[in-house]
C-alpha cells in the first residue's frame, strides 16, 4: 500500500457495479466529494467504475474515463486503494473481493449473502494480506446498525439483537395489517412499485433476514458466522384472518430477524413474530427497517430508518469507504473488520426445538361439543397451558377457526402437540403457529 499520510494525497476509490447501489454510491462520492473533503481533510477520488452496461443513463454525470466494462480496471489497478463490490451474487462477487484484496486492496462491500454463506474465507484472506473489509451497507441500508454494534456498543455485553431488516416483508405485512387484504394480492403490488423482486423468493421466504442475522448476530456476540444454523420461516403462510385475530389479542404480526444469549448459547431464528401493539417495533410500517438491540450496560436502543435504496445504502458504503481512507491518511494498523475469525468464540446455537416462547395457534375445527377440551388436553399433556382462546361463528356441517394463545412454551413440546391435534378426526386442516414476543 502506497503511502498517503503526506501532502494530503487523495485516497483513490474503485467500484465494481453500476446498479442500483452502485449509482447511489457514485452519485454521493461525485456529488458530496466538497463536503467529504470538508469533514475528511483530504479528497476520496472515484477512479473507476466497471459494470458491463455502461451506456445506460444512472442520472447524473460521470467524468470521462472513469466508466469501464473490465473489472481488472479496479481490481488490478495499482493507483487505485479501495476497491467497492456491487454486483450481488457469490461466485463472481467472491472473485472480485479475494482478487483485490490479493493485490492489497481494502474492500467495501453491501453483500450480505455473500459475507454471510461464504465471508470467513473473505475475512481470514483480509487479515493475511492486512488490509479492510468495510461491510456497514450490508445490514439495514442506511442504518449505521454494524457501527452501533462494534464500535457504539462495543463496551457492552449484547443480550439480544432483533429486528425488522427486509423491507419487502414489512411493506406486505404492513398492506395486510391496514387493507385486510391477501398476501399474493399485495405481492403483486409491491412487485409493480419495485418493492419486491421478480422472484421474491430471499424476500418473503426469510432468506434475506438470515443473511444479515448472521452478520449482526457475529458482530454482537463474537460468534463465527453461523448462516446454516439459523431457523427460517417466511411469511407466505401469513393471512388476513391471522392479523385480524392478532389485533384483537393486542399484537402485531412482523417478519423478525432475532438473535439472543443466554449463558454462552444463542439463539438464532427468522419467523413471523406477534408483538405487543405498543411496542415501538411494532410501529414500524411499510419499507422502514428497525433493529432493537439489548444490552447489560445501556439497556435498550433501537435504530431505525430506510433499509434499502440507492442513495441511503450508497451513504453506507461510503461511510466505510470514508473510515477505511481515514486509516490510511494516519497510517492505522488495517483490520479485517469486526469479523475476525480467530478472535470468534466458538458458538452453541440452541436447537429450535429447545427454544421457549409464547404462542398463537389457529385451529380449523368442527363446531362440536368436546373439541375444544381434546385439544386443550393435548396441549396440557405436552406441559402447554392456554392463556387465551377465541372461537367465533357457529356451524354445524363446516369447519369454523379456533385461536388460542399460550403460556411459554417449549418449541418441540409445541410440534409434537400440533402434531398429534393435527390428527384428530376433529380438526379439519393443517394448524398454524405464530411465536409471540412479549411478557407472561
């Protein structure tokens, strides 16, 4: 790495992307580079940017030579000291990453999928080499939540980090809550308004949510990245029936990204969640993420703000790309990052199964006398006992919804309970379960 500590040399950025995070991220370098050289006390110069559809218009004016469709323009470029990943993907974002960090490059970096699956050999390659992994856009868009975690909090000890982190989900949950309507029906919208992918698969399925509570979930507690052992659940199985009866017991359904620890074992899971209405997560609407985090020092906090997007994440980026140039101008030791795999404690993830929780089942039932107490005695020989229970409409020939809210509950007491109600002659359909945050 060049020296840059005299004369106020500029620290020289490349990026590889050009979509809808990569604009963001160039329009904020070219259009605040004043106001970063202000706060700096040196200037950030966007060297390049290489994307293979270079011709489009991103809306704003890129200077003449700075546009490549070669990735070795940044890569292999030894007048560039920052090299920025914004494809998306693995296999090639992969590529990109390792490839400039050989070449001594930091990286910065918004793919949490990648860092999640794939992001030990990421980061053990940067500490060998000795340069930056930069990854805040990653989680939460424009949220600083990875600061907050490892350098704001970073005196504390972590109990718990949970959230609304996909903004899809929340859109959808949201339309559901204050239209009543389906979930294909307001799928469909949110795919017109851009919302939600074409394959919204990682969106609604929770897949997305896992790959930052890895991340988040690393940083907190000093784990390894731990993406294979996190319980996932989507909402499609969600339905206006469930946020109706979910509002009239006093909750809120959101899709929530939770993590906790308790005596050296975490807890890792993504699920639709019914929170107490009067809780400030709870209020969170449409696209906005929030991420509540728990600690034995401050207590509680929550962040919150936009998720996504091009210029919010793209500020993201560019806050590393800013903390990163800073450690070069004053010639700071590089790290890594906050996630060094040999300083990660090695992790005891509690089996779904022994997880506690309140809960919401919603049984279809034969309107007949009986049934109620063959369900309840199966939930009290499980050591399930019921806290509340809603039964409405009467019919003597169809099926008719029975909720019932519970104690706390252990998960596989709660699974091998749905099972054997599931089977009765009684109950007409499949049962649903809802995990509630919230006091006894």
């Amino acid at each position: 790495m060049r020296n840059i500590m005299k004369n106020k040399q500029p620290v020289r950025v490349g990026i590889v992307g050009f979509g809808t995070v990569g604009s963001g991220t160039a329009r904020i370098l070219l259009e605040n580079a004043g106001l970063l050289e202000q706060r700096l006390g040196f200037p950030i110069v966007l060297k390049k940017i290489a994307d293979l559809d270079i011709k489009r218009d991103r809306g704003f004016k890129v200077p003449a030579g700075v546009l490549t469709t070669n990735a070795a323009d940044v890569t292999d470029n030894p007048d560039i000291d920052i090299a920025v990943e914004l494809i998306g993907g693995l296999k090639m974002a992969k590529s990109i990453m390792l490839r400039a960090i050989q070449n001594g490059k930091s990286v910065v970096t918004a793919n949490k999928a990648l860092l999640a699956e794939q992001g030990t050999e990421i980061f053990e390659a940067a500490s060998k080499k000795g340069v930056s992994i930069g990854f805040e856009a990653s989680v939460g868009g424009g949220i600083p939540i990875i600061k907050a975690l490892g350098e704001g909090l970073v005196a504390n000890r972590i109990n718990a980090v949970y959230g609304i982190v996909n903004g899809t989900s929340n859109y959808i949950l949201t339309k559901m809550t204050d239209e009543g309507r389906p979930f294909q029906e307001v799928l469909a919208e949110a795919q017109k308004l851009g919302y939600a992918e074409a394959d919204p698969t990682l969106d609604v399925g929770g897949g997305d949510s896992a790959h930052k509570l890895t991340i988040l979930a690393s940083i907190a507690f000093g784990i390894p990245l731990s993406y294979p052992k996190i319980h996932v659940e989507g909402i499609t199985g969600i339905t206006p029936l469930d946020i109706a009866y979910a509002s009239e017991l006093g909750y809120k359904i959101k899709l929530l990204a939770i993590a906790k620890s308790e005596d050296g074992v975490v807890e890792l899971r993504v699920h639709p969640t019914m929170l107490p209405k009067e809780a400030l997560i709870s209020r969170v609407d449409g696209v906005m993420n929030a991420i509540y985090v728990n600690a034995k020092e401050t207590g509680d906090t929550l962040y919150y703000g936009r998720g996504a997007g091009d210029v919010p994440t793209g500020s993201a980026v560019v806050s590393d790309i800013a903390g990163i140039a800073r450690g070069l101008v004053c010639g700071a030791s590089p790290s890594p990052g906050l996630i060094q795999p040999a300083g990660r404690q090695k992790a005891r993830i509690r089996d779904m199964g022994d997880v506690r929780s309140l809960y919401y089942f919603r049984f279809t039932a034969l309107d007949r006398p009986g049934v109620l107490s063959r369900i309840s005695g199966v939930l009290g020989e499980n050591n399930i006992s019921i806290a509340s229970v809603i039964q409405k409409g009467r019919s003597k020939v169809e099926a008719v919804p029975l909720v019932i809210l519970t104690h706390m509950a252990r998960e596989k007491d709660v699974r091998k309970a749905l099972k054997k109600i599931d089977s009765l002659r009684s109950v007409a359909s499949g049962s649903l379960l809802i995990r509630v945050e919230g006091n006894e």
